[in-house]
C-alpha cells in the first residue's frame, strides 16, 4: 500500500490513484463501447425488451444497488480534509509520532454529523453533533470520535441499543423525525437519572451549533498517553474553533430548518471552497496517574468533566480544514472511524462506554461497507504500509504476492514478522501495562452514581439568558411529552439539579411545584458558559442572522 509519508499531500497522493476522470467514450463496467443508452433492445418497433441487452441489464443491475444501510446512528454528515500540526513535541507524555514531530503535518478527514436523523434530514434540529476525525499517520489511523458536548447521557455501552431506540421515532409510526420531544425520549431520561447531566447541554444552546465551523468537539471519554518508557497519563481531548463558539437560537433553527435543510452542509462547503478554512485548537486535559483518585467523580464515567479550573485544558496542535472531498459517496460516506483505532503513544482506559465503544463501530461497519475488506476502500486506507496475513474475503483489493499466508513462517523471505523477531521493535503498538483485579460481576462502580452534581455545575455556569433558553428549551420538549407522570418525574430530576428551575418547568407546564431537594452543589465554571467565548455575543448574532442575512460570521 506504499510506502510511508511524510506530510499532508500523502493522503492526497494515494487518493489520486483512485481517481476515475469521465471520458467520452461510454462504456459497460467490462470497457465495451456503448452505441445507444436511450433505447433498450427489443424486438420490432413495440415488441418486448430482450434479456440479451446487457448494457440494459447492467445499468439497470447497477442502479438498483445503489444504496447501502446508512448508519444506525450519525446517519447525516458532511466532511472535509485537512492537516494537523503539532505545536511542540508531547515526548514527555506520548511517543505518537504526529504528536512530537512538530514538523509534521499529518493528513486528516473530518466528518461532522448529527446523531438521530436519518441521512436526509434538516441539519439543523435540536440534536448533540459528531465531530470524528481521522489522522492518517505514519503510524498507522488514528480515530478521535467525538462529539460537541463533552459527555455522554450512558456510562455503560450495554445500554446503547436501548437508548438510541428511545431517540429514534416510534416503531409503528416512524414519528417524530425531527428532534421534537417524544414520550420514548423521556421516558428513558426519567428511567435513568444518569443522563440529566447530557440532558442539561441538550437543552441548551449547545445543541444548536450555528456553524460546524464554530462548534466545540470532545473525545467525551479518559483516554491514555504512553510515553516511550511505558508511563501513562490520563488525556481528556478538546477541539476549540478558531473562529470562537456560536449558536443558533430556537426560532432561527425552525426557520432555517424549512428555508435550508442543507444550512450547516451548505455554510461548511462554500467557507471551504472560498479559502476561508476552518481550523480548531486541539486541546488536552493532563492528569497524571498518581491523581487519578484525587476527583469527586470518576475519571472513568463518560457523564463526567474535568472542571477546566481544576485542571486547565493546553492547546497542542491545529486542525486546518482546507480540501472538500470530490465525491460524497465515495469519501464522506464510506469513511469509517472506530474508537479501536489508535497509535502507539495513545490507549483506552477502562471507561465501560469506550469498551464498548471499540466492539461496536467495527462491527457495524462490516455489515455496512459489504464485509471486512471495507479498509481497503481509498477513504480508509492508511498511508502507513500494511503488511499481514490476513487474506481474502468479499471485495479483497490486493494481490497478495507470497507464498505462505501464515505468520511466522521460516519458508518465505517477507515474513511480516521477521522484523520484530531480529529485535527491530520501532513504531510496535504496545498495549499499557496496568495491574486489574476483582470479582467477575454485573454492577456498575459506586464512584459512578452521583449523577446531579454536575448538572448543576452547568446549570450554575450559565448566564440569564442561557438559562432562560434551557427552560424554554424544557418547556417545549416536554410539552410535547403525552403521558404526565414521565413529565413529572422528570421534573423530579430537575429538582436535584435546581430548585428554581424545576419550579419553573413544573409552572409552565401545569405541574405541582416539587420540593427543591439540592441546590448547595456544583459552584459555577466560567469555562463552560457560551457567554464566556471570545467573539461578540451569540444574542447578538442573532440579530444579525435574524435581521440582515449576517455573511461576517467568518
Ligand atoms: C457513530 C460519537 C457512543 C455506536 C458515531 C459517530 C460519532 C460518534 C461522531 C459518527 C462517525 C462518523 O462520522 O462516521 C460517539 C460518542 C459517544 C458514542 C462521542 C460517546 C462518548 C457510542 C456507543 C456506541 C456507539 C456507546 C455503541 C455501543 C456507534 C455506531 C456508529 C456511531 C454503531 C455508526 C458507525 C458507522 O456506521 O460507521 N458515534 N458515539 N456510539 N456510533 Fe457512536
């Protein structure tokens, strides 16, 4: 598959191989010369159309086959190529090579997508946003799959399937499609407590990116650094948007949502294709080993922040976004990331939703992309070399040029093993040495069961205003909610998050009042509020978009 690269033209270059430029001359897929595409053959001037047309029978055959299953989950999505640069080597807490090389710059795609809808829906719903990128380096894909809130409404990855069931429409009647509130939705809210710190940013502004270009992303989960001596450090990754932080507000997203279904597609392509290329700060939250008991929640829950006032979040590299893919199929559609796919320098910890994580993306992707050969599709293919044994399959690419296929063996000269077995041990992926015991069970960790306090940090961390548009939020989401008593013990949850808030909900939605149970926890973080971003306020481009078709966002 090549041999390694050095900067992000690599990628590039081996795209180009793939590139089929339309000619003049049609063809059928086996290269014969087409006379006529308008009329199929038949017999006589009205007689039946024969079985013997295979120019018929293949454009036919192939256009019936052109769908695939679209994701179960990130349905729609928009993409687009870059580079990464490293700002100074992290030797101290990684031996990734694209993370201490500074001269480097590693190729990337980005996908940015919504989580619920299907592949045609609005873009702009009430929704969390995919922001999953892939670094193509000399070590192999690297895959940060993340999201623009910075956790997760589960901690543990079994109850996935359930969740995304609630999320989706209704069974019988495929209703509702948009992001409007539903009774499966908040029924699985009030059933599992641990989704109200998610719930909080889905109700805020957060959940309405004005622009791909101007959203946060988080890896969500504790991964780990490895340095070249073995030692690990916990990591919790920031993308931040140069162009700052900014939303929409809830009647520009209904009206948008009718006058543009493609807006957040359609503001990502033309900045691209105009020069004004997207780029984010990536940033890192660093906690050494030793600390990691030193937090009132557990690193490992996925509900979870780290406060940027307890540990500071420090800028490392740049994303630039600056190539739109030449075809959305091939390339947006057919990328795959998985949390599985990591570098040396980079590990997992034992979060239960990244475990669970890493089994499920391959997974699904074998039945979507057609089996296991859908790495060698150009958009996924690593500009590292590869070389195994493994062999075969629906839609092998390569020609295998050996005569064994079993590693190690001692007959052909290529052995893929032979390197490491003379001790040539640079770029192997190690996997982190960590010491695990323990009673084989079913039970979550008791570190995992606080599940309000952080709500309430958001809730406290707000402005007036963004807490006026969460109970807004609230008020029309679970004014949709049919039955009262899933409304009423969702209150009840508000209740512990704060007691003013869930006063108001009751209020406005026609409810006793509950008894504020907790209001003296989570002391507000600057850090979190849109207030805080550095630009102008977001009311105020409100305005802007509302009033006068606002084009200086950029
Ligand atoms: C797809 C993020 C939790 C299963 C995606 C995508 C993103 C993402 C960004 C879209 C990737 C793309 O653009 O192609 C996250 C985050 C999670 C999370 C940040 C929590 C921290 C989970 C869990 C599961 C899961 C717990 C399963 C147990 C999937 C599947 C897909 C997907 C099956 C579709 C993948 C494909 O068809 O290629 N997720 N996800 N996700 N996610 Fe997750």
């Amino acid at each position: 598959l090549g041999d390694p690269v050095t900067n992000e033209n690599d990628k590039q270059q081996q795209l180009d191989r793939y590139r089929v430029e339309q000619g003049d001359r049609l063809t059928t897929d086996q290269g014969v010369r087409v006379e006529d595409t308008d009329n199929s053959l038949a017999v006589g001037d009205r007689g039946p159309t024969l079985l013997e047309d295979f120019h018929f029978r293949e454009k036919v055959m192939r256009f019936d086959h052109e769908r695939i299953p679209e994701r179960v989950v990130h349905a729609r999505g928009s993409g687009a190529y870059g580079f990464f640069q490293v700002h100074e080597s992290l030797e101290e807490y990684t031996c990734a090579d694209f993370l201490t090389d500074p001269s480097l710059r590693t190729p990337v795609f980005v996908r940015f997508s919504t989580v619920a809808g299907s592949r045609g829906s609005a873009d702009t719903v009430r929704d969390v946003r995919g922001f999953a990128t892939k670094f193509y380096t000399r070590e192999g894909n690297y895959d940060l799959v993340g999201n623009n809130i910075p956790v997760f409404f589960i901690q543990d990855a079994v109850k996935f399937p359930d969740f995304v069931h609630a999320v989706k429409p209704e069974p019988h009647n495929e209703i509702p499609q948009a992001q409007s509130a539903h009774d499966t939705f908040w029924d699985f809210v009030q059933l599992q407590p641990e989704t109200m710190h998610m719930v909080m940013w889905l109700m805020s502004d957060r959940a309405l990116p004005r622009s791909f270009r101007m959203m946060q992303g988080f890896g969500v989960h504790t991964f780990r650094f490895v340095n070249a001596e073995g030692r690990g450090t916990f990591v919790k990754f920031h993308w931040k948007p140069v162009l700052g932080t900014h939303s929409l507000v809830w009647d520009e997203v209904l009206r948008i949502q009718g006058n543009d279904p493609d807006f957040n597609r359609r503001d990502l392509w033309e900045a691209i294709e105009r020069g004004d290329h997207p780029e984010y700060e990536l940033g890192v939250q660093l906690v050494p080993e030793s600390e990691e008991h030193s937090f009132d929640f557990d690193l490992l829950d996925p509900t979870k922040i780290i406060p940027e006032e307890d540990v500071p979040v420090r800028p490392i590299g740049r994303l630039t976004l600056d190539r739109n893919p030449d075809n959305f199929f091939a390339e947006t559609e057919q990328i795959a990331f998985c949390t599985g796919n990591v570098v040396p320098g980079i590990d997992f910890t034992n979060d239960p939703l990244l475990q669970g994580r890493n089994f499920s993306y391959l997974d699904t992707q074998l039945l979507r992309l057609g089996g296991p050969n859908f790495m060698q599709i150009p958009i996924n293919r690593p500009v590292a070399p590869v070389h195994n044994d493994q062999r075969d399959g629906f839609h092998q690419d390569a020609i295998h040029q050996s005569r064994t296929s079993y590693t190690k063996n001692s007959i052909s000269e290529g052995c893929p093993m032979s390197g490491v077995l003379s001790g040539r041990m640079e770029g192997v992926f190690r996997h982190y040495t960590e010491r695990v015991e323990g009673e084989k069970i079913r039970r979550r960790s008791p570190s995992f069961e606080d599940h309000y306090s952080q709500a309430a940090l958001f809730w406290n961390s707000m402005s007036d205003w963004e807490k006026r548009h969460i109970t807004e939020a609230f008020l029309f989401e679970l004014g949709h909610v049919e039955r009262r008593y899933i409304k009423e013990n969702v209150v009840g949850h508000l209740a512990h998050v704060d007691g003013d808030l869930a006063a108001e909900v009751a209020r406005g939605l026609g409810l006793p009042e509950p008894q504020a149970v907790r209001t003296d926890h989570g002391k507000a973080s600057p850090a979190l509020s849109q207030a805080n971003a550095p630009r102008e306020s977001i009311a105020t481009r409100k305005i802007a978009i509302l009033v006068a078709d606002d084009t200086d966002a950029d």
